[in-house]
C-alpha cells in the first residue's frame, strides 16, 4: 500500500527527508507532498519529527495522510 503525506513544516525538516532514497519529495510554495510504501514512510516520518521535537523543542506539524492507491495521479 502506498502513502502520500502532505506536510508543512520549516525547511530543515524537509532538507532531511530529500537525503532519503526511498520517498518521493515534491516541495511547494506552501507544502511538501511525501510519497513512498506505506510502513517505512510512517516509519521516517516518525523518526524525523522526533528529531525535530528533540532538537528544537516544539515544533508544530501540520499534514495530511491519504491512501497513495486510490489516488488518481502519481505523485
């Protein structure tokens, strides 16, 4: 199964996800569109918002998740 998660958060959080070859990044204006197999993108997705609590203290996430099967254009 797939993910797609719509994100917004500051620029360092989505310079780290970019260094992972297994996800797709598209960054925007406004957000940034993280696709990839379903476990291991909840996995690091997970794994850096931790590492931006713990660097930063309080860091607000603000994101969407869908089904990446049942979208209708490849992201």
């Amino acid at each position: 199964m797939k993910l797609v998660a719509e994100i917004s958060m500051y620029q360092a959080f989505i310079d780290r996800l970019n260094t992972y070859e297994s996800i797709k990044v598209v960054t925007t204006a406004t957000s940034t569109t993280v696709s990839g197999e379903y476990l291991p993108t909840m996995q690091l997705l997970a794994e850096e918002m931790q590492r931006s609590h713990e660097k930063v203290g309080q860091a607000i996430f603000v994101c969407k998740f869908l089904n990446g099967d049942k979208m209708s254009t490849d992201i």
